[in-house]
C-alpha cells in the first residue's frame, strides 16, 4: 500500500517514477569526489553539502533503515545546451517539487516511517545565501534538501539499470532524486 501511495504522489511532481529495493542502489565513491572536488561552486558553502553532510561512511551507515528507494525525475527544456541560467532556474524547481513532495509524503511515512529520507539533486537552494557560512544553524531543518550526489549514487547507472532515461535530448537537463523508506 505504502509504494502504490507514494508512487501517486511522486507522480504528481515528477515526470518518471520507479521503486526498486535500496540494495539495488549504485554508489559510486567518484560521485562524492566531484562533489569534493567543488564542480558545482557550493562545497563548505552548504549545510547539505560536504563537508557539512558528514563523510560517505556515516551517511551510508543510516541507510541501513532502509529497504526501498523510490527513484523520481523531472525532465526541463532549455534555450540551449549553453543555457546555464535555465539549468539554475530548473534546478531550484526541482528543488521546490521535492520540498512539495516530502510536505505530502510526511504525514504517510511518519507513524512508520520517522527516519525517511528524501535526496534531490545538487545543492539545496530554498535559501538566497545558507546560514551555514555564518555557523548558524540550518534555518529550514525540515525542508533543506541533501542530494544523491553528496550521498555519492550513481545517477546515470542507476537511470539505466531501471530503464530510465538519464539523457532526454538535446536542449534538455534531468534533475533525479528518490526517497529511501523501509517498505
């Protein structure tokens, strides 16, 4: 009941769904180190990024909850394939559909499921300069969103392993996340 509840919800924000068992999902150590190695311009800038995250040990040790994943996408058109400011802008969409979604997918995985985790895709973006360059704490706890890649899946080989389409044409970016749950 709880995957065909989720799956709706998911539906209702994102292009593409998928549940598949969280042992099923690819981590890759060389996804964290791009996010290390700063290609997006927000590392030690982020509560949701490294190093604030935590290291990959500790991140992947409370994973162990959990039995399912559930895999969502939204696919965006861009001008062009130069167009960074629609790739910023679809990206802080996405963002705001995964805050959306985890408001709705709280009250249905609380009671069992306290400890879910919701992951989108890059840095979080719900604030205009994060409190974490102040050392002050995270001023939305709630809905701050970590990403698959500080987690360090695999994005493009999980997409593939399942029959998603990682890459959706030219002019077009795809932003994935998922929802790790006990089933």
């Amino acid at each position: 009941m709880k995957t065909e509840q989720l799956t709706a919800i998911t539906e209702k924000f994102f292009d593409h769904t998928k549940d598949i068992t969280s042992s099923s999902v690819p981590f890759d150590e060389q996804v964290r180190v791009m996010c290390e190695q700063n290609m997006c311009g927000q590392l030690g800038k982020c509560w949701t990024c490294p190093p604030a995250v935590g290291s990959l040990e500790t991140l992947h040790a409370g994973l162990s909850l959990f039995t399912r994943f559930m895999i969502f996408d939204k696919v965006y058109q861009l001008e062009d394939s130069y167009d960074w400011e629609g790739m910023v802008e679809s990206q802080k969409d996405f963002t705001a559909r995964v805050v959306a979604a985890k408001k709705e997918i709280r009250p249905l995985l609380e009671e069992s499921d306290p400890d879910f985790l919701i992951l989108g895709a890059g840095s979080c973006s719900l604030c205009k300069t994060c409190s974490y360059l102040s050392q002050e704490p995270c001023r939305n706890p709630d809905d701050a969103v970590t990403s698959v890649e500080a987690f360090g899946i695999d994005a493009m080989t999980m997409m593939g392993q399942n029959n998603l389409k990682y890459n959706n044409g030219a002019n077009t970016v795809t932003y994935i996340g998922g929802i790790f749950y006990k089933g």
